[in-house]
C-alpha cells in the first residue's frame, strides 16, 4: 500500500489499547540474549524495527520463540554469542544499528550492521566516536560517520563521556559497551533523555548507578533473565491523543500506556496547550509506570516550547506540530535540532507538509514557528518514508476541509502495523 486517501471526522470516540512500547521492546530482546535464563517478553510489539533487533540475534545463536501472544528469549550470557555469518540488516531502526554498534564492540568477534536506504544516511559519528574512546574499533562508509559499519570487536575500557547531546540512543550504545567494558562506563547528558535503559538493566540485574546528570555501568556483571511486561507505546498513543484534542466531540480512552516520565514530554505539553487529558489507574508493571489516558476535544493554544521538555518529547514533535496547526496563536518550537536527523529531516519534511495544507509555518535551524489555524486544507502531502509523519498527516486529514491523501505509508509498519485500522475504528463520519 503506497498511499492512503483519509476523508474529515465527525468526531474520536471509544475505547483502545495501543501495541507495546517499542523503545522497551528492542531493549527486552538485547537484554534477553545476553542474560543467563530464559526471559518471557509479554506486549512485544511486532513491529518490522523490533522484528530487526529479533532477526539480528538470531543471526547469532540466540533462540528466540514468538507464539504469537509471548516471545522467549534463551539467554546466552554476556559471552555467548556467536559471529554472524552475515551482514546483520538493521532495516530503518536507528535504534537497532545504534544500539547493537555498541553490544558488538566488546565481542570476541567481527561484524557488520547495515540497513534500508534511510538508515543509511543517518549520523553514526555519533556513536562511533565515543565507542571509538573505550577502545571499540569501528569501521565504515565516510570515515565511520555512515553505515555500513565494520566492527572488529574486542577489550574495552570504561570511559566517562559527557554527550553533547541528550540521546538515548548515545546512551544506551555506550551502556551496553560498558557492559563489556573494564571498570565503569558513565554518560551524562545535557538534559536526561529516556531512561528505559536504565530501568531495564537494573531489572536484569546490572550493576548501575543513576544520578541527575546521567548513569555509571560495571562492566563484567552477569545478568539474570526476567519477566518483562511492555506496556502501550506513547509514542504511538500520541497519535490518538492529538486526534481527539483537534476534533470535535471526541472523548477517547487509551488504555495500558506506558507513561515513563523521561517519555511523557508531551502530554506536558499538550496540556500546557489547553489539551483536556487525564492520566487513570496509575500502576508500575515491570518497573515501568502505565496508566490508562483519557482525552477529549480541546480547544488548543499556541506556546513556546524548548529546554529540557523537547528530549523528553523528541519523537512525539510530528503529532504536535499538528496540534500547533490547529491551536489559537503561535507555538514555536526550539533546541529541537535532533529532528533533523530521524528517519528524515522531521522540521524540514513537516514544515513542507503543513505548508500544503494552509498553515503558516517558518523553519529555524533548530525548530519551526507555527501559526495555528481552524481550517486546514485538503490535498497530497508526502511521508518522506517516514512512518511518524505518515501517520501524523493522517490525523491531519480528520479536520481537513477535505480528504487528505498521504503517500508512502508503508513506512507506518516499522513502528505501528495496526495503526490504520485502529484509527477507523474510533473514528465517526
């Protein structure tokens, strides 16, 4: 399916689960593999970006079965993997290659990781560079600055690395690194990104220490398999709320969302706007916080958002770019450069998109100003194979004048294969 052509709402209304926590779900399958045991993962998503960190371990041993409702993971310990017999495809998953970068520069063995055409331009300087400190000896297209990356694993020493910026993808590579790694690893950030990571390491047993600039691993510490439940994606339910704040008449519950506060970002800032969510039932499973969310239509206000809130939102700015084009004013969006190195330049391709549909937009180097509006325009706009802009713009069209036809939507089934059915069935004509 290369495009979809969705008509203007009525109204959102209903009751729905969102598929799990895809940033969760990468890490459930890493940690597994290299944990003693066998880890049950219950809510995996099986989207194509997790099914690559599936696909990639594998490719190295590891035995991992899906029946469809939980996946097992036959843990091999922290030196069992076996060298790759191929070139391990990361598919579009940044978080895949980025994260897998930094669990193979301390192997005993050479690898290569690669991926699609998009992946391909993403910076891995990034990542390189500080594994590059701790010994890793990494390889690759444009001085290593691209994939494909050759990894010639081997001893690491533990560093203590300040990022430039706040990732936790940065982050996460040099964790798994410093798992390996003689001594202690520590990172610290500008502002803390998401700290799934941390959560998940110490649910398996790592040796951690977090403060309020960022965490320390021991490296040589075995982990020990657990149980992990993955709660609703935000990110994914992010989509869902903005459509019932920007269209009338809409009351919609989502239920079991994970709302981790270094994630939570943007209901921060969709309430800021005037959004009416509420957050039920708060509840911790498997160390992570979920509540069910329930959300109705608003009427929104523009507002400056920048600082430390925009890591805690990073990929949620898509759906709220459109919240901002239907909110009363202007919201202007800064220290938000990260989006220009997604799966696509995300400032430049949602500038361009909301453009189409009448709403003023003007770009900055690291953000965009939004001058709302209630009327949007009907027409074409384009993914630029990006599934967070793919199904941005579909929530777009619901309060459009008319239909909106999105093309390049297959991109949507990295992160949320369900996500067009789901969105008709709360939505009312």
């Amino acid at each position: 399916m290369n495009s979809i052509t969705i008509q203007p709402a009525a109204s959102i209304r209903g009751e729905i689960i969102v598929p799990g926590d895809k940033s969760i779900s990468h890490r459930s399958i890493m940690l597994g593999a290299i944990a003693n045991g066998v880890t049950t993962v219950h809510g995996f998503l099986r989207g194509e970006d997790n099914l690559s960190t599936m696909h990639a371990f594998r490719a190295m041993g590891v035995v991992i079965n899906d029946d469809g409702e939980t996946i097992q993971i036959t843990g091999r310990g922290l030196h069992g993997l076996n060298e790759p017999g191929d070139v391990l495809d990361c598919g579009n998953s940044g978080t895949t290659i980025r994260l897998i970068t930094g669990l193979l520069s301390g192997q005993s063995f050479f690898s290569v990781v690669t991926g699609d055409q998009y992946l391909r331009k993403r910076p891995m300087k990034r990542i390189v560079e500080p594994l590059s400190l701790m010994g890793a000896r990494i390889s690759g297209r444009n001085s290593a600055t691209l994939a494909p990356l050759a990894i010639n694993g081997g001893p690491l020493k533990g560093i203590d690395y300040q990022s430039p910026v706040s990732s936790a993808q940065i982050k996460s590579a040099l964790m798994l690194a410093g798992l390996y790694a003689d001594g202690e690893t520590s990172v610290s950030e500008p502002s803390l990104s998401r700290d799934h990571s941390e959560r998940m390491f110490r649910h398996f047993g790592a040796s951690l220490v977090r403060n309020d600039k960022g965490v320390t691993v021991r490296g040589g510490v075995e982990l020990t398999a657990q149980e992990v439940t993955v709660p609703g994606d935000i990110s994914s339910a992010t989509f869902f709320i903005v459509a019932a704040l920007i269209t009338p008449h809409s009351e919609l519950l989502i239920k079991n969302v994970g709302v981790n506060p270094s994630r939570t970002g943007v209901i921060d800032i969709l309430q800021e706007m005037g959004g009416d969510i509420q957050l039920l039932d708060l509840r911790e499973v498997s160390g992570e916080p979920v509540a069910d969310i329930m959300v109705r239509s608003s009427r929104l206000k523009g507002i400056a958002i920048s600082g430390s809130v925009v890591p805690r939102a990073i990929d949620e700015f898509p759906a709220i770019c459109v919240a901002a084009a239907r909110a009363e004013g202007v919201t202007s969006i800064r220290d938000a450069r990260e989006l220009r190195v997604k799966e696509t330049d995300r400032i430049t391709a949602m500038a361009g998109n909301l453009r189409k549909l009448g709403i003023t937009v003007t770009e900055t180097e690291d953000g965009m100003d939004i001058t709302g509006s209630e009327q949007l325009l009907g027409g074409t706009v384009d993914s630029s194979g990006d599934h967070r802009i793919a199904m941005s713009m579909s929530v777009a069209a619901l309060v459009a004048s008319a239909s909106i036809t999105v093309s390049d939507i297959a991109c949507v089934a990295t992160s949320f294969p369900t996500f067009f059915p789901l969105l008709e069935k709360v939505v009312s004509k």
